[in-house]
C-alpha cells in the first residue's frame, strides 16, 4: 500500500491506499490522463448484520454499508435510497464494505442505471438508482 497520512503524535498511526488501488489508478492516469469515477450521493459506513438477518434474508455476505447521509448531485438520481438503508449488493456483486463501493463503481456505470440490493427495516429489497460521475 501507499500511506496517504500519518498522525505522527499518535506513535506512528498511518492510513494508507491498497496496492490495488494504487495500481488501477496510475494505470487509468497513464493510459487516460485521469481517473473517472461513478458517484451514487451517498456516505456510508460499514456494518455487521447479524446471523437472524443473514439468515433470513438469505445474504451472501455478514457486512454491509449503512447508508448514513443523502446528496443531492447533477447528473445523478438517488431518489429511492433513504439514509439508514444497508446496501449489501451491486448488480448480483456483493457489497460487504464502502471499500468494496469504491472498487465496484467505476467509470462503466457513470449515466447508468444500477441495480442496488438494500436492506430496509431488516427486509431485503432491490432498488435502482442513476449514476452520476464524481467531479473533483
């Protein structure tokens, strides 16, 4: 990986990109010029679901984003995920993390319509939503 900031007071706390990020994205810069990103509007934070939930909604995964805030966003339309959702899936790709997020959406869904599996008052439910593209 590669250390994108270090708390120095803090014995040496660092936080860092993966190398597979780092790859894909000197690739893309390389080969494009830059890195473009699809964008949902959405902060999220990951979450553990419990067995019961798992369980009876049948999920690949034990993880999931909790959908924490909703923007608003040119070129996007995010109208029918409401904050306290857990998405859990990505066009039949498990999500189990905002990592996973990221990884998934890429410059392929920017004006595209995504399939999202959510979790809505522990009831599994699929939605969809535009992708607009992140602007920096």
């Amino acid at each position: 990986g590669v250390n994108t900031a270090i708390i120095s007071s803090a014995q040496g706390l660092c936080f860092a990109i993966s190398s597979d990020i780092v790859k894909y994205v000197t690739g893309k810069i390389i080969l494009e010029g830059r890195v473009r990103r699809a964008y949902l509007g959405i902060s999220g934070q990951n979450i553990k679901l419990s067995e019961r939930i798992v369980k009876y909604n049948r999920l690949s995964s034990k993880s999931g984003v909790y959908l924490t805030e909703k923007y608003e966003h040119k070129g996007l339309n995010n109208t029918e995920l409401l904050p306290g959702d857990i998405i859990v899936g990505l066009n039949d790709t498990a999500v189990q993390s905002v990592s996973d997020l990221h990884r998934l959406l890429d410059d392929r869904f920017i004006g595209k319509t995504i399939r999202l599996l959510i979790l809505r008052n522990y009831f599994v439910k699929e939605i969809s939503v535009l992708a607009g593209e992140l602007s920096s």
